[in-house]
C-alpha cells in the first residue's frame, strides 16, 4: 500500500477503542511484539496503551501505515474462524472510522482505497453492505465460484453478471449442450425431450414444476443478464436488489443439483 496520511488523534482514538474491545492485553502484547511496535505507555487499559503506541508511531513514521499493519494482524480474518458474525460486525465498525480517511477493510482482510466521507451519516452509509442482506441466506457454492471475487470487492453489479453467466455455463456443463440464454434453455429443459430433468416427468404436476423451472431460468437471463449486458454499470441502480438476485441464482443452482440426464435427450 502506498504512504497513508498519519490519523488525526480523534480518529485514533475512536480506532483504539474499537481495537481494545476486539482481544485480550495478551492478544495485543503479541501483536505489538510481532509487528515490531513497542509499548512504553505504562498504561494499563487496552485502549490507551494503543492510543500511546499508535501516536508514537504516527509521530516518528510520519504516515499512518504501521497503524494499518497493527490492524491487519490483529484483525486478521483467522482469528474469527467460527465467529464471521462477530468479524463482520467489527470490520463494519472499523469501516466507519476508516471511512473519513478514504480506507476500507475488506472481508478479506485486505486494505482498499476509497473516497473520502465528510460526515458520519455518510460513513454509516457505506458499511450497510449487501452483506446484511446476506444474513440467514446461504449462497450456493457455484454462485460463489464464478463471483467471489466481485463480491470481495463489494463490486455487486458485476457479482450479478457474472453469477448468471456461471449459471448458463453450469447448464452446459452438466448436459453437454452448447448454445446460450433462452436457446440452451429451450434445448436442455425441454418438456417433451429434455436432455436433464428435475423430476420423472411422469404426472402433469411434475412436468408443470419442470417447465416452471425453465422459465425461472430464461427469466433470470432475460431480466438480469441481459439487460447487465448492455447497460453502462454508471447507470446501474442494483445494489438493493442484487442479494435477491443472488439468492435466486442459488435456488436455480440447488434445483440444478438434482437434476439427471434423460435418454430422450439423447436419441
């Protein structure tokens, strides 16, 4: 990363705060120590031992970039494993002080750059990710395959675009059919020689769930898609709607997950 601006001191000290309640002194002594900081405060409290520390730092370094070090390590995602809740909810909190410096910190437990926040509304803005959305929501594993990345970026209209293009290449995939959009849809969920099914077939109220599914399909290419395709991501209002079309994506991928090919694709 390049040279970051050294903090202002109440920005300092609203990030110790928050960092004295996310470990032990323990947790700290051993962070300080690995990432070569040193505490000479002679303070007890969490908190204002990394206020003294972090100053220091500030004042001989001239950027604030061993602060972000220290957080790095200790907020690493590793130490969370079990509690993602919990590293969300402090990497949100941590987001709305970093904000007014233009930072973020990413689920990855990367730093990015972002622009500058003025006030604090505009700052709790930015932390309401898409990922409270997400919460009671499990996303299936070829949702995520083909837009983690996206997502990591809190990039959300290409995380949609990609997702349903994963999901036209997981139908070609899994029935060997080439072709795109409606065309591959039509060819592989044809009621009357499908090449998979997601059913028997064999009573009219499953050959009804069957063409339902094919059209939930065409219909997520032809709204999300295709109109993604062709429209300037600047003109983009999806943010709101994009955990929906995620998890719809998902249910098209569970669905996908018992389907079996059929002999009368093939003959």
């Amino acid at each position: 990363m390049s040279v970051v601006s050294a903090f202002p001191e109440g920005q300092i000290e609203s990030l110790t705060r928050l960092l004295g309640e996310c470990g032990s002194g323990t947790d700290i002594s051993r962070v300080l120590q690995d990432r070569g900081l040193v505490d000479k405060s002679g303070e007890s409290t969490k908190w204002r031992r990394l206020y003294w520390v972090f100053l220091e730092t500030q004042r001989h370094e001239l950027s604030a970039n061993r602060v972000l070090d220290f957080i790095q390590s200790f907020l690493t995602p590793a130490r969370f494993v079990g509690r993602s809740d919990e590293f969300e909810a402090r990497r949100q909190a941590l987001n709305t002080i970093l904000a007014f410096s233009g930072l973020e910190y990413g689920p990855d437990g990367r730093f990015r750059q972002r622009e500058a926040v003025r006030t604090l509304d505009e700052a709790e803005l930015r932390v309401r990710t898409i990922r409270a959305k997400f919460q009671g929501r499990q996303l299936h594993p070829e949702v995520l395959k083909y837009c983690r990345a996206e997502l990591l970026q809190d990039n959300y209209f290409h995380a949609v675009f990609e997702a349903t293009k994963g999901l036209a290449q997981r139908i070609r995939d899994l029935s060997g059919v080439d072709g795109d959009g409606a065309t591959l849809v039509d060819r592989v969920f044809s009621v009357e020689r499908p090449v998979l099914a997601i059913n028997t077939l064999r009573t009219e109220t499953e050959r009804t769930e069957h063409k339902g599914f094919a059209t939930l399909v065409k219909g997520c290419f032809l709204a999300v898609r295709n109109p993604m395709a062709h429209e300037p991501k600047i003109l983009w209002d999806g943010e709101d709607d994009a955990a929906d079309y995620l998890s719809l994506i998902s249910l098209l991928h569970r669905k996908l997950d018992s389907c079996v090919p059929t002999r009368l694709g093939n003959a």
